[in-house]
C-alpha cells in the first residue's frame, strides 16, 4: 500500500531467475502435456479429477 500512495520506493530486485519457473507449474504442466500421448493424459485424468 505505500509504494501505491508514493511513501515507498518501487524497487523491484531482478534475482535471475526466469519468471515462468517462479510460478508453479506455469511451464512443466503445458510441456508434459505436450509430450504425453493421448492414453497417457486418459491415465492420468481420474487422478487429477479426485483431487
């Protein structure tokens, strides 16, 4: 809230890592889905569906 109001500096610290690993899952699910045939998605899908 104080970055908003203009009472605290908006330094953003770049640590190096790629911004799509920070968020879970953001790139692995798209790229095993990708590489999964359509029997292994079949497979997988009740287990996803009772979680």
């Amino acid at each position: 809230m104080r970055i908003a109001t203009g009472n605290e500096d908006d330094n953003i610290v770049d640590d190096g890592k790629d911004p799509s690993s920070k968020a879970p899952g953001a790139k692995g699910g798209k790229k095993r889905a990708e590489n999964m045939t359509a029997e292994g998605r079949a497979e997988i899908a009740p287990k996803a569906a009772n979680k």
